[in-house]
C-alpha cells in the first residue's frame, strides 16, 4: 500500500467516527423526525455527500447510533457486578454498592436522552429499538441474574427459582423513580443531595426482604 493509500485509510475511520459522534448530538437533540444531515454534516466538518458515503440514509445513521450504544449498555452492567458483588462478603453492602453505581451511570443525561430517543423511534423502528433493548437491556439483566445466582451459591442470597425476574425486580426497585421523573420531566430535573443513595439503600432493604439468605 503507498503512502498516500495508508493516509486515505486512516482518514476514512476518523471521518467515519466524527459523524457517528456528531450524528449522535443531533439525533439526541432534535430527535429523528427533526434531525439533519446537513447539521450532521457540518458537525462533523464534513461534506454531506461524505456523510451519505458512509451511511447511506438517515434511517441507517440512526440504527449504526442506537446498536452501536448497545454493548456500553451492556458492559457498564457487566463491570459494575463484578466491581460489587464478585468476591462479596456482605450482601446488604454489596447491592448497595451495585445500586448506587447503577444510579450514578444511568442516570446521566447522555443515557437518558438516549432512552428517551429509542422509546420514541419504537413504533418507528421497531427492529432496531427492539434489538437495542434485546442486546443491551435485556442481556444485561441475564448477566445481573447470574450474578445474583453466584451470590445465591455463596450463601448470600436464597435460592432463586428465576434469577432473570429477581434482576429485573432489583433494577425497577432502584431504576423507576428517578428514571420516570427524568422521562417525564426532563433531564434537568436533578435529585437532590443524598436523594439517590437513600433510594439505593431502601430498594436493596426492600430486595433483601424478599430474596435475602
């Protein structure tokens, strides 16, 4: 490969990756309906041809944007289990730990205009949102539930007939106020000091009542 070849091939990605991160801010922004390339484009510093180049359509943008969150989604679960509850000795500390991080991370405002994009695209796009919510919601709370099966095997936990249900059940228990107050109220809408760690504590007292060893 010449010079010149290599050069055209390492800006390509970086092209590539600069509308994908410019496509995201106006999607998130205005949403599908009102977003533009133009203004995707000019974001980018590229021309719309460029952008048209690499995504052939609006439609496609959008999916690369939401499955590309997908795996984010999935791995911020992921590590935050095995930060917490992997090698646990206590259960009530461990969960409050997971709780809380999982306040922190999810209700920061990129995830939560993110959610609320992919909620209001569904009947739209039903494929990609439903496969969004598949690859990156859903297969996380299998990985939750498997980690509450490991604790379940140390003696931490009771036995769980459905480890998927007691990781849904813990996420709503810790997800659904502040997540319904941002969806309906918009991202501006902050808890207050303290709020969001005395609700972490409470959703585990709760949780533990029903699944506690």
């Amino acid at each position: 490969m010449q010079p010149a070849d290599t050069e055209l091939e390492g800006r390509t990605p970086r092209k590539r990756r600069a509308i994908l991160a410019a496509a995201t801010e106006v999607f998130l922004q205005h949403g599908y309906l009102g977003a533009s390339m133009d203004e995707v484009a000019a974001k980018a510093g590229v021309s719309k041809q460029t952008v048209y180049k690499q995504f052939e359509n609006k439609e496609r943008l959008f999916a690369e944007i939401v499955l590309g969150t997908s795996d984010v989604v999935m791995d911020e679960l992921v590590q935050a289990c095995a930060d917490t509850l992997d090698g646990a000795v206590d259960a009530r500390e461990a969960l409050r730990a997971l709780a809380r991080r999982l306040l922190q991370s999810l209700t920061a405002d990129s995830v939560l205009k993110l959610r609320r994009l992919v909620i209001a695209e569904a009947d739209r796009f039903p494929e990609v949102c439903g496969a969004w919510f598949n690859s990156g919601f859903e297969k996380s709370l299998d990985a939750l539930g498997e980690a509450f099966t490991r604790l379940s095997d140390r003696g931490l936990l009771r036995e769980l007939e459905d480890p998927t249900l007691a990781a849904y059940q813990f996420a709503g228990l810790v997800m659904y106020k502040p997540m319904n107050r941002a969806m309906f109220a918009g991202t501006r809408q902050r808890a207050k000091t303290g709020e969001l760690e005395k609700l972490a504590d409470q959703a585990v007292d709760v949780f533990l009542a029903a699944y506690g060893a």
